[in-house]
C-alpha cells in the first residue's frame, strides 16, 4: 500500500472522528493483498477500488462508494456493506462469511464464483452463518451455479437476478423479490419462499422438493403489496435474530387474505383486528402473537404454535385447529433462558364455531366467554383451561 494512501486512510479517520481530516476519496486504489482486518472505511468513496486477495476481516464499509470494486479472493469475514454502493462489484472467490450486505445495491455485480460444490460453499460462506443479504438489492446480479450456503436473503431484491443452477438448498428467500429473475435448475429442496414476489420468475427444471411458498398446496399466489411483504421478511429475520436485526411487524387492521403464512416463525408478530380469512397457516409459529379481535375464519392452523398467543375476541369460525398448540409459553429472561413462569394464551370470547380441534391442546388457557358451538372439544386436550 502506497505513503499516500496511508496517509489519506489516517485522515479519513480524523474526518469520520470530527476531528479535522478529509473523507477518503480514492477511485481505483489498490489495496490488493493487503492485510486491512479491522479497517474503518464508512462512507469512503472507493469506486473500482481493488482489494483482490486483500484479507478485510471485520472491515467496515458501511455506507461506501464501491462502484466497480473488486474483492476477487479476498477475505470478508464479518465484513459490513450495510448501505455501501457495490454496483458491478466482484466478488468471485471473496469468503463472505457472516458479511453484512443488508441495504447494499450489488446491481449488475458478480456474486459468488460460479464453479458449485460443498468445498466451494464452505470456502465462501463458511461453516456458520453465511452472508447477510437481507433487503440488499441484488437487482441483475450474476450468481449462476453459486452456493449460498446460510445466507439470509429475507426481503432481498433478486429483480432479474442469475441464479441458474445455483444452490439454495433451505434459504429463507422469504418476501424476496424475483421478479424476472432466472433460477433454472436451481436446487430450491426446502427454500422458503413464501410472500416472495415470484412475477415472471423461470424455474425450469429447478428443485422445489420440500420448499414452500411454491408447491399448490400452500394456496393460491398473487402479487402482494411490496410494503407487507416486506414486513413479513423483516420480521422474520428478527425472530431469527432474537431482535438484532430485521424489525418486529404490526399487522394492525390490515388485510392479509391471500397470503400464505404456512411454517413461518412469525413470533410475537401483532395481527389486532387483522383480516385473514382462510389464510393457510399451517405449522407456523405464532407464539405470544396478538390476535385481539382479528379474522381468522376458515383458516388452516393445522399444527401451528400458538402458545401464549391472545385471541381475545377473535373470530375462527370454521377454522381447522387440528393438532395446533395453544398451551402456555415460557417466559425468558434477557439470555434467552426459561424463568420458570408461563403465560397461558388467552381465548377470552373468541369464536371457536364449527372448528376442527382433533390434537388440539388447550391446556392452561383462558376460554372463558369462548363461542365452541357445533366443536367437539372431547378431542382436545383441556387440561386447566378457564372457562
């Protein structure tokens, strides 16, 4: 690395400080090969800047000017691109293990190296958690036959993106947008990608085993407004992330008939007054969610986790409740440990007309008021509930 270049990154310091200095703006540096772990280059303006086979571990570029870049080979573990401008960035053969890409703008940028395989995956998204692609705009990125082991693309913006014969074997693609982009024999086995906006998506040939948000019997698919779609991704990557990334969703009146919110955790999610009428939520995690006067009328909550979730008043006439978890939830102290004290769900005057409840358990809730006119509750478990 060159005098003068160190001398405008102590500078740039200075100027990120408030102490004086002057933001670095260096297009086409090369900080190739350099060993740069721990470096603070926020808000840089570093377009087609090389930084090929240079080791940036923990380095921040939150909010940089990276237009063009080059990151071939190079080592970004725990790196942050939060915000950074990386259109027509390469990052073939880069390791992005647990990097930080959420709002970054890769349009038109080179993901992964396109060669497929376990060693590749484990070379480039590491052992644990993968890159963190949630909300970044991916728009025309190339990343055909990449592997995307770990990675979170909850929310992503996938427009026109590459994927072809890419592995995405179980990523959580949900509420993505991949409007026209191209996953042609890409391996989707058990990928969630429910409330992704699949509009002129090609998946031929593609692996769609065991995933959801795809096959016919997750119901009927329309395009969803972006804004609720995107809430639904967010809030999934904050039950994810126990709170440190994402946000948690307020549903609050809105009406979600049409979406499909099988098997997704959308835990202490708030649905008050909410429409969702013959919304498929089967096996979807609801626990400690807020359902107070909502509309859950023929529904399938088959095998859905509703412990310590409120119901009070609400309406789920006709709903199929087989199987379905409505006992108490632990309640955690701030490291995520049980404290030995439960709260029950609360059925407080809901409408439990006509339902189906066989496997259902009920146990410790509050039923009392609750409408289970033409429901046969011999075939659930009520072990003190109220009532």
């Amino acid at each position: 690395m060159s005098q003068d270049l160190l001398e405008a990154l102590k500078a740039h310091t200075l100027w990120l400080r408030g102490r004086g200095g002057t933001r670095l703006d260096k297009p086409w540096a090369d900080f190739a090969g350099v060993s740069f772990t721990g470096c603070t280059l926020t808000r840089a303006r570093l377009p087609g800047a090389r930084f090929d086979y240079a080791d940036i571990s923990s380095g921040d570029f939150e909010g940089a000017d990276l237009f063009a870049s080059s990151f071939d080979s190079a080592t970004l573990f725990r790196a942050n691109f939060r915000g950074a401008d990386l259109r027509g960035a390469n990052f073939k053969n880069a390791m992005l293990a647990e990097a930080d890409f959420t709002g970054a703008d890769l349009t038109g940028g080179l993901l992964f190296d396109a060669r497929p395989g376990d060693r590749k995956m484990t070379d480039q998204l590491g052992r644990r958690t993968g890159a963190d692609l949630s909300n970044a705009d991916l728009s025309m990125a190339h990343g055909g036959g990449a592997a995307f082991k770990g990675a979170l693309l909850a929310g992503a913006i996938l427009r026109g993106v590459d994927l072809s014969g890419a592995n995405l074997r179980g990523v959580d693609l949900t509420g993505a947008d991949l409007t026209d982009a191209n996953l042609d024999g890409a391996d989707l086995r058990a990928a969630v990608l429910t409330a992704a906006d699949l509009t002129n998506c090609s998946l031929v040939d593609a692996n769609v085993e065991h995933s959801t948000g795809l096959s016919p019997e997750d119901g009927p698919r329309k395009r969803l407004d972006p804004d609720l779609r995107l809430a639904i991704a967010r809030h999934c990557t904050w039950a994810q992330t126990f709170g440190a990334k994402g946000g948690q969703a307020n549903f609050t009146d809105q009406d979600l008939r049409g979406f499909v919110l099988a098997n997704l955790d959308l835990s202490a999610a708030v649905f008050k007054g909410a429409n969702l009428d013959g919304v498929n939520m089967r096996g979807g995690n609801f626990l400690l969610c807020d359902f107070t006067d909502a509309h859950l009328a023929n529904c399938d909550l088959t095998r859905a986790q509703m412990r310590g979730t409120c119901l009070k008043n609400a309406t789920l006439e006709g709903s199929d409740l087989s199987e379905a978890d409505f006992t108490e939830a632990d309640i955690l102290n701030h490291e995520r440990k049980p404290t030995g004290r439960k709260w029950p769900a609360n059925l407080l005057s809901a409408r439990l007309i006509n339902c189906k409840v066989t496997g259902a358990r009920f146990d410790g809730a509050n039923m009392i008021g609750a409408d289970v006119t033409n429901t046969d509750l011999s075939v659930a478990s009520l072990a003190g509930v109220r009532r």
